[in-house]
C-alpha cells in the first residue's frame, strides 16, 4: 500500500489520546514494579514543566 499523505494529530486537535498515554505510562510503570493510580497520571498529561 502507498501513502500519499500523513497527518500527525500532535496537540489533540482531532484525537484526545490523553488518555491511552495515560494507560500506556500506568502499564510501563507497573512492569518496573511502580504503582501509581491512572488518575494521576491522567492528571499529569498536558501539564507545562516548570
């Protein structure tokens, strides 16, 4: 199959994946023996370092 366009959804313009990241960082952190609510890291998403 050949692609003639690639559209990149970086700032959940089209598709909040919120929270699938959120899933995502609760399953690695699991597998490294870190347990850590998905509310927190839901809450965590989006958020500007300081």
């Amino acid at each position: 199959m050949k692609y003639r366009n690639v559209l990149f959804d970086i700032d959940n313009t089209l598709i909040n994946s919120a929270d699938l990241i959120a899933k995502l960082l609760k399953e690695g952190a699991e597998r490294e023996g870190v347990y850590v609510p998905l509310k927190e890291f839901r809450t965590r998403i989006g958020q500007a370092r300081q």
